[in-house]
C-alpha cells in the first residue's frame, strides 16, 4: 500500500497550520514572542501582531488555493 498527498490535502495542511500560527501571535504577541524567540531578543507587540496578519494571511491564501478544482498549476506553484 502506497501512501500518498496530493497538492490540495498539502495546501490545506500547510494552509491551517500557518493561520493557527497567525492567529496565535495577534491573539497573544506577548506569549507568542516568550514561545517562539529568545529571552534576550527585543519584543515589539506590533511587529508580533503584524507577523501574525501575515502569517494568517499566507495560510488563508493557501487554503483558498487549496479549494479551488481548475487551478493546478497554482497548486504546483505553491
């Protein structure tokens, strides 16, 4: 028995593990920033939160990707 992914089943884990991510760093910067970073680096709560916005960005971009039937080469491409 082979096991197999295919691009869509790649982009939607992808996709919710980088908004779950996101989500945690706008919803909390402060625990985010204590997880995720050094102890002695600098902490910035608006920098933290705009990451978030990114990363949360990022991850919904994939899951719509994800959803999409007639698009695969921007599956492949992703």
């Amino acid at each position: 028995m082979k096991f197999e992914l295919d691009d869509s089943t790649l982009l939607k884990v992808s996709g919710a593990a980088a908004l779950v991510y996101g989500a945690a760093a706008v919803a909390s910067p402060r625990a985010f920033h204590d997880t995720y970073h050094l102890s002695t680096s600098v902490f910035s709560e608006p920098t933290a939160r705009h990451a978030g916005l990114v990363g949360s960005w990022l991850g919904t971009e994939q899951l719509v990707i994800s959803a999409r039937d007639n698009s695969r080469e921007a599956k492949k491409d992703m």
